[in-house]
C-alpha cells in the first residue's frame, strides 16, 4: 500500500512538472520581438558606458562564436573597439529548430571566456558575470556595464557586475513577458 502511495505521488510530481514547463515555455517560444527595439532600448539605459559601439557581421559572430551562419534568423552583435573594453552585447533569433545548437555555441563561448582567456583585472569580474539566456528562438549573450574599478573585493565586483548585466537582461525579459 505505502508503495502504491509513493508512486501515486511522484507521478503526480511528474505530471506538474510536465505541465509546468510547458506553460511556462509555451507563451514565449512563438513570440517575435523588434530585434532593433529591444537592441537600442538597451543601448540607451548603458547611456555612455555602452562601450560595444562596434556592430559585427554575421560572418565575424559566426568566427567569434562558432555558431552555423543558417542558424541565424535574425542578429544584432556588439563588441568594443578597443580591446581594454570587455561589452559584448549579442542578440540571436535563431531559426526554426536550431536555437538549441545557438544557445549552446553561446554558452560555450561564455565559458571560453570565462574560463580560458585573459583579461585586464578590471574586467574579471565583468566577464565572470556574463549571462547567455534564451526566450524561445531568441538567445542573448550579454557582459554589458561599468566595470568594477573601485571595488576590490572579488565576491563585490561580482555582485555589482552582475547588477550591471541585469540591466540589460531585465530588458529582455520584458519583451517577453
């Protein structure tokens, strides 16, 4: 009988996590969003310290990031002139079944940024703080914001970086929701 219970049971946990996400990704997933709206929306609330000025072809995102170039529906890809800036301001709407493929191309290249480059100290915790997310077909690399010069401890320049990208990211979210 107690068995019976416990199965009952996770197969009911089962179920509302089945239908959990698929409400919660429903909604999004066929979603279309103005690329270039939500691009200079961001633009705008960085003001000056938008320092990814420098708008990438399709074929530089594409060497940069290793992502198939017909995957890519529709792209805008920010980076600074000046190596001792460390923006980098990506937007991807993928197209149809491969958003998969992109956001793991994006992830993959956070993490060889991340993990296997070298930075100027100022923008360790910049980069360390870099976000990919994803709205259906929609993928968003972004290490946006001031970098954390004055804060010497590591764990606080983390934390205010992050705060930095989540002006961005709460952007985003917005033009899904």
């Amino acid at each position: 009988m107690k068995n019976r219970k416990n199965v009952l049971l996770i197969a009911i946990l089962f179920a509302l996590c089945i239908f959990t996400a698929a409400c919660n990704g429903g909604e999004t997933t066929n979603k279309t969003i103005d690329l270039t709206a939500l691009h200079d929306e961001v633009v705008e609330v960085y003001g000056e310290s938008f320092t990814a000025g420098y708008s990438g072809s399709l074929e530089e995102l594409c060497g940069l990031t290793s992502i198939d170039a017909s995957h890519v529906e529709e792209f805008f890809f920010n980076m600074p002139l000046m190596s001792v800036h460390a923006d980098l301001f990506i937007g991807i709407k993928a197209t149809e079944g491969n958003a998969d493929a992109v956001e793991t191309a994006l992830n993959t290249y956070r993490e060889y940024l991340v993990n296997d480059t070298m930075q100027y100290p100022m923008n360790t915790a910049k980069v360390a703080s870099t976000t990919v997310t994803r709205y259906g077909d929609y993928i968003f690399l972004v290490m946006l914001g001031e970098p954390a010069t004055m804060i010497e401890d590591e764990a606080e320049a983390l934390e205010f970086c992050k705060a930095q990208n989540k002006l961005a990211t709460d952007i985003i979210a917005k033009y899904f929701n």
